[in-house]
C-alpha cells in the first residue's frame, strides 16, 4: 500500500451563501487545485461528498457536473453519501484508490448548500438520516436525540449546563479568529447562561441543549487534493500525510443499543486510525472533533482516547482543550461556530488541520502542532470515520 | 390651508413614555432599548431605506411597511404612533413600532432587526409587548405577521389567540391577540432587561448612528464576503 500525501486544500467561507452549490463545490476545489500546484490535467479523479443536494437544491449528479465544470473530462467522478460524514468517506475512498496504486491524485470536495431551505426543512431534511420505523416516524430530529444522549451523559458524569456552554464559548470564540467560519463572533459565559437575559439569548431547543450548543445551518465547500507520497515532493507547500484513518459502524437506532453513551463508532474509528499510524491520542496536538452540539465534543474527546470516559468536562474546566491548551479541540470553531454544511464538515475538518500542520492557521495556530486528529461523525454515531494527519 | 391641514393630521396624544432598559446580550455587548421620537425619524428612515431592496426573509416588506409608517409619523398622518430603538454603543440595530387604537387596544406594527443572530427582533418585539400591557396596560394587542420567522417569534413562542373575526390594518390577514394573561405566561422566558439604565450607559444612546449602507445589508442577509484560499 502507498502512502498518501494531501498537497493542497481550499475552501469557501461557510455562511448563508448565494451561489449555488456546482459554484460553492468551483470555489473550493479551484482554491485546492490552486495550493496544490496542480492543473486540470493533474487530477486523476474526482470524489464529491454531498449529502442532501437531490433532496435541498432538486439537483442529482452532482460529481458528473462538477469535472464538467471544472473541465476535469474525463476524470471519473462520483458523489459520496454517508450523511454528515460523507466528507471523510469521500477522503477515505480517495485514499483508497491513490494507496492501491489505481490514481496518482484525486481532489476531495465535499458541498452543501442548505440555506436553500427554511430552519426547519433543513432539520428535518438531517433528520431524514434517522431510523425510519424506530426513531423518525416519532418525530426523532438530531436536536431532540442529542438532548437525550445529553441528559443521560450529564446524569451519569456530573456534567453541567456551564460545561456545554464553556465548549461554545471556546469555540466561537476560535470561530472568531477563523476568517472562513459561519459564525465569527465570540460569545460571553454571562451572555448565553449566568446573565437573567440568557433565557432570551440562549433559548431551549431541545433540553438540555439550547440555541448556542448547537451547529448552524450552513452552506459552504471544502476541498483537498491527494496524492501518492513520492508524488508529493514538488508540491508547492510541504506535505500532510495522512498517517491512519479508521472507520466503524454502530446500530442504527439509538435505543436499540446496549448503552446509548457508549459511542462505539466513534471508539472503533479513532482506535483504528491510531494503530494504522502507530501512534496514540498523547501523540496529538490539535484535535478536529464533530461537535453539531456541544456534548459531542466533551464525549468524542472521551471515546477517541483523550480523555477518560467521564473526565471529559473535567479537561474542558482545567483549559487544557483551548488554543493554548495541552490539547486544543477544534481551533477552527468547530461545527458550532465554523458551521457544518453536512457534506463539507468531513473535508473542512482536514483541511483545517492541514493548515494548522503546515503552520498556516494565522491567529489560531496551535503551537508545534506535529499530528493532527479528527472525528467525522454520520448519523448518530453510527458511522464514523477518525483520520490521524502527520506532517513531514 | 391651515384648515386642511388641520383635517389631515390626527389629534396628537402624549402616549405615556417607555422607561428604557438595558439587555445584556450574548456577545456581552449592552443593547439599550429607548423609545424614538420624532425628530429621530429622518434618521431611522435614512437606517431603512437600503433594506427595501432585500428580499431575503421578507425584509423588503417589513422595511416598507415600516418605513410607510415612521414616515407617517413624521408628517403626523399616523394617530398615536411610537417606535422604540435599540442601540449598541449609539448604534442603530434594531427598531419595533405599534400605535395605540383605543386605550384598550394596542396594534402592533412591525419588528426589524438590523443586526441578527443576537436575538436583537426578539428583545424588541418582547419591550413592545412589555409597553403595550405593562405601560399603556390595555387588554389587547393585535399582531400579525409578514414572514415565517415573525410567525415562529410572535405567534408560537407567545401562544397567541387567533381572531379570525378581526382583520388587521396592515390587511387582510387574521389578527393574532396578545392579553395580559398570556403575556405574563410569557414573560419569564422572554421579556427581559434592567432599568434604569445607568448614565453613562444611557448616554451612550442619546444620539442614534446608523451603519454603513454595506455593512447594514451584510448584517442582515448574512451575505458572506467572498474568500476562499
């Protein structure tokens, strides 16, 4: 098996955008091709990671048009779908193909465009992603589950509504420094929870979760550019190489599982990425988790290895997840600040710790950060994908 | 002429003034809400003129509506009209207006944020209720609304009574009613702020500014600068 070297990245700024999404996938992918020094001819194929676009935008085939567009022809092409983990699918299958020895480059985009639709459309667009008979039929949204995966978790570990609110607040307040973030505004502890006000600034969504422990409705476009390592030397910056990556699957509905803290997914994903790059999470330095609410930032830097299980709000009190932390977990913003066009999150998340690999993060750059770590999370949490980055 | 005049402007009351409050926002900014007067109107007109060519979450309706009636206002053809404003450090972000129809009822015009994601429509849609019931203490307030987010905020999150019976002046929908009852259900969870407002704060919001043409319409689509690298 080769290894494989990410070359170059781009993306758009996350938001409420106006293009559409071929426009948004253009962006990011000519920004990639860009940083990577690559022309049209260098790109052997092409994967798009897209979760909802026959479902938001009324468009299909969307990896088809997009080499078209980008006059790629006739680099083969295909749309990847695993739901908000589609972007790392589409990377895994990118690294696939290059470490088999079939392409040489590959561009990963990964688009969505859901401010298409209203609020509301849009969650239950996500919420479409959930068991059919067992969970949606009820009116199951991710929202409402991650309230309930929150209660439960605050119940048995003594987390705290200040504990949700300290990841946002750290969070934004990364997102602020983040020129490509949906949200660049820095929020106070007093703002979205001591202050009488809160009540109004921070309202319920799905209790105990309120408006600022969850993600935006974003849309935007990330993309990044692999290549076999050996290939990798001419590139205009200095490689990524993506050292392990690891994937796994849980039961589909929540309920049905043994214990629904128990993220097994997301256990079995980091485990394997680690042993495939023979290190282990003391070995990391900055840290992209998939926090669409804030409990699942504390719980994934658990289950990835991190922290022990139940510590995790522990770290977050003692600073070590922040900028200038032992670990910082999501200098981007995160999901909740950064956004999480579903289709994109997987390669913004990488793309991120390319930048921040590369020393290239400005205002958010983690010191000596070597190796990077970071957790895509489908579903919930039933299909995960952990990619560990290394930079040369 | 002076007699025409004298037929076309409606009687002028002085409506019992808005005690203002301040409201801590999330970004730990301090928004002061104030009632406007009229020679403030040029001003909130100039703040809404570029917004009436944004389509974007019917913008482009509430601006005109509201424009229509602050204008109204300023050339006295509106009877018992007020609007309170909401300031940052004197910055316009946001304006909600009404008029009294009787001293029982109240009529609730229009909410427009001028600066989102802060909660900033839904502080000032709640001081509008908190003078129509608190302040003028009437019994009803009539509201309706012109866009899917006004619905959500207004009708859902209060509880309103619908009164198909009883059309609304700014047309032909249905009124939605807010009372006393349903307004003091309603006030822990949405209706908040400090008074008085301490003086240097409130000095901060003697005089209104408005945002620059560019910046207020950024503000308000949320429309992202291009970047990408």
């Amino acid at each position: 098996m080769r290894d494989v070297a990410i070359i170059g990245c781009g993306m758009t700024k996350f938001g409420r955008r106006e293009e559409d999404l071929l426009e948004l996938l253009m962006e990011a992918s000519l920004a990639a091709m860009k940083d990577a020094g690559l022309d049209h001819r260098s790109v052997d194929a092409v994967y798009v990671a897209n979760m909802g676009a026959g479902i938001l935008n009324y468009q299909t085939g969307v990896a088809s048009a997009l080499v078209d567009r980008l006059n790629l022809l006739p680099a083969p092409a295909d749309t990847v779908e695993n739901g908000p983990a589609s972007g790392a699918s589409a990377i895994k299958n990118a690294f696939l193909a290059i470490a088999s020895g079939l392409y040489d480059s590959v561009l990963v985009v990964g688009g969505e465009k859901m401010r298409a639709v209203t609020g509301w459309e849009a969650t239950d667009f996500v919420a479409s992603m959930t068991h059919r008979q067992g969970e949606y039929i009820y009116g199951v949204t991710l929202p409402s589950l991650a309230g309930m995966f929150a209660r439960l978790h605050m119940a048995k570990y003594g987390v705290k509504q200040e504990h949700l609110a300290m990841v946002a607040v750290k969070n934004h307040e990364n997102g602020a420094k983040n020129p490509y973030a949906h949200i660049q505004q820095a929020v106070t502890m007093e703002g979205i929870l001591l202050r009488p006000e809160a009540v109004v600034n921070n309202p319920p969504i799905a209790e105990p979760l309120r408006m600022y422990d969850c993600c935006p409705v974003s849309d935007g476009a990330a993309a990044v550019v692999l290549c076999a390592a050996e290939k990798a030397k001419d590139a205009p910056h200095p490689a990524v190489h993506i050292a392990g990556f690891g994937q796994a699957t849980d039961i589909h509905a929540v309920y049905q599982r043994d214990d629904p803290l128990d993220l097994k997914a997301v256990r079995g994903a980091a485990k394997a990425a680690f042993e495939m790059a023979r290190l282990c999470p003391q070995d990391i330095q900055v840290a992209e988790l998939h926090d669409a609410f804030t409990i699942l930032e504390i719980v994934e830097s658990e289950q990835a290895g991190f922290f022990p299980v139940g510590q995790g709000h522990r770290a977050l009190e003692e600073g070590a997840t922040r900028l200038d932390g032992k670990l910082p977990i999501n200098p981007s913003g995160g999901l909740k600040a950064r956004g999480h066009p579903v289709g994109a999150t997987g390669v913004a998340q990488v793309t991120e710790l390319v930048w921040q690999l590369r020393g290239q993060a400005g205002e958010r750059q983690v010191s000596q950060a070597v190796n990077g770590f970071c957790c895509n999370f489908g579903g919930f949490g039933n299909n995960v994908l952990a990619f560990v980055l290394s930079r040369e | 002429m002076a007699d025409l005049e004298g037929i076309l402007r409606p009687p002028e009351r002085q409506l019992p003034p808005y005690p203002p409050k301040s409201i801590y926002l999330a970004t730990g900014e301090q928004m002061v809400v104030r009632p406007a007067v009229r020679e403030e109107t040029s001003m909130l007109l100039e703040a809404i003129a570029p917004l009436l060519y944004v389509e974007r979450d019917f913008y482009d309706i509430v601006a005109a509506r509201t424009f229509a009636e602050l204008l109204g206002w300023k050339r006295y053809r509106v009877k018992d009209e007020y609007c309170l404003v909401g300031l940052i450090d004197g910055q316009l972000v946001g304006l909600v207006n009404g008029r009294t129809l009787s001293s029982k009822v109240g009529i609730s015009y229009h909410t427009l944020a001028l600066r989102r994601g802060l909660r900033v429509g839904a502080h000032l849609f709640a001081s509008k209720m908190e003078y129509h019931i608190e302040i003028l203490k009437q019994k009803y307030v009539y509201i309706t609304a012109e866009s899917p987010i006004g619905f959500r905020r207004w009708m859902l999150e209060y509880d309103l009574i619908q009164r198909p019976d009883i059309p609304h002046e700014l047309g032909g929908v249905d009124v939605w009613t807010l009372t006393p009852e349903l307004y003091h259900a309603a006030k822990d969870r949405l209706v908040v702020g400090e008074r008085p407002v301490p003086a240097p704060l409130l000095k901060t919001a003697e005089t209104i500014t408005i945002p620059e043409e560019a910046q207020l319409v950024q503000q308000v689509t949320g429309r992202a600068k291009k970047r990408s690298s």
